[in-house]
C-alpha cells in the first residue's frame, strides 16, 4: 500500500510538472491574443489614403505595454528631405510588418520586418506578458552613434531618416532607405 501510494504521487507530480509548460504557452498565447491594437481610425493625423488602404488591408495599429499615448504610427523624411512620409506598424492575424507611404500616398508603400507579434512578448514583471515592438524615426546622428556603439554595417552618407524598429529593452535596427533599397543598420541587439 505504502509504495502504490508513494507511486501515486510520483504520478501526480509529474502531471502537475507535465502541464507547467502547456499553462505557460497558454499564457503567452493570451498575452499576444490580449494586445491592444488599435484601428487606422484611432489615428487622426494619418492622411486619408494612408488610412483608407490600412483599413482595406485589414491592419491593426499594436500597442507596447508600456503606452500612454498612440504609438507606432510616425512621419519622417524616409527617402529624401523632401517629402514627409509615412510608417506604421500593421498587424494582421497578429503579424506585424512596416508600412512605409511614400509621400504619404497609398499607391506607394513598402512593407519591412514581418514577424508574428508572439516574438516581440517579454516577461514585464509579475508573471505578466507585454507586447513590446515598437518604431520611431531617428535622424542622422542617431544611426552614426548606434554604428559607433554597436558596430554593424558601415552606413551611407546620412542625408534623411531612417526607421529604428525595437524590441524594447532588447534591441533594435535602423531600417534606411539608400539608393532604391532598404538597407538593416547598427542598432543595439
């Protein structure tokens, strides 16, 4: 009897140790299904076609955990010092790509870093799960200092912005337009 018993619990304890890592993946499941992602509409200073072909595109704006403000829409001079174009962060059955508007055209987009939104989760504290990509322009001076820092390939001449896509507290990469293509730059990984 005494042995059955002592089996039994060496059963039951392995169960309980057996479904630790399935209640973990349920949790990183509910934390990428509990993002908070926002509609183009939210966005008011979007232009009208950026925001219309958004919304046909079925993309949602993610939100990092840390948010107390409308995050990861932004403008900047991408291409040239010319126009003012346009970058979001559209996720779609959460996976999240950079949608870049050309002069804030929607006949005119490109779409860099696509990866699920699961691989921008981390642990935030009290076995909580945030969201934790975000995007940001930085200028010239920026991108010179990350490739001192962290090395990297060299950059172009810097005459415009560029497009810094982090994991936040993690690390990130400058994404930079240069002669017709998107060049990856140093960032802090």
């Amino acid at each position: 009897m005494r042995s059955c018993l002592h089996l039994t619990r060496r059963v039951l304890a392995l169960a309980v140790l057996a479904s630790a890592p399935q209640q973990a993946q349920d949790q990183w499941a509910t934390a990428d299904r509990e993002t908070r992602r926002l509609s183009p509409s939210a966005f008011h200073q979007l232009p009208a076609p950026v925001r219309v072909d958004l919304e046909r595109r079925g993309c949602t704006v993610p939100q990092t955990w840390t948010a107390t403000a409308l995050e990861n829409v932004i403008s900047g001079h991408f291409r040239s010092g010319h126009d003012i174009d346009w970058a979001v962060l559209c996720s779609v059955d959460r996976v999240s790509s950079i949608l870049v508007y050309w002069a804030g055209q929607a006949d005119s987009v490109d779409v860099l870093g696509a990866r699920p939104d699961s691989d921008y989760l981390q642990g935030i504290g009290d076995d909580r799960i945030g969201f934790s990509r975000g995007i940001s322009p930085v200028d010239s001076a920026y991108i010179q200092r990350h490739f001192e820092w962290y090395g990297g390939p060299t950059p172009p001449p810097l005459d415009h912005s560029g497009i810094d896509d982090a994991f936040s507290e993690k690390g990130s990469r400058v994404w930079y337009w240069h002669d017709g293509k998107w060049l990856q730059l140093a960032g802090a990984d």
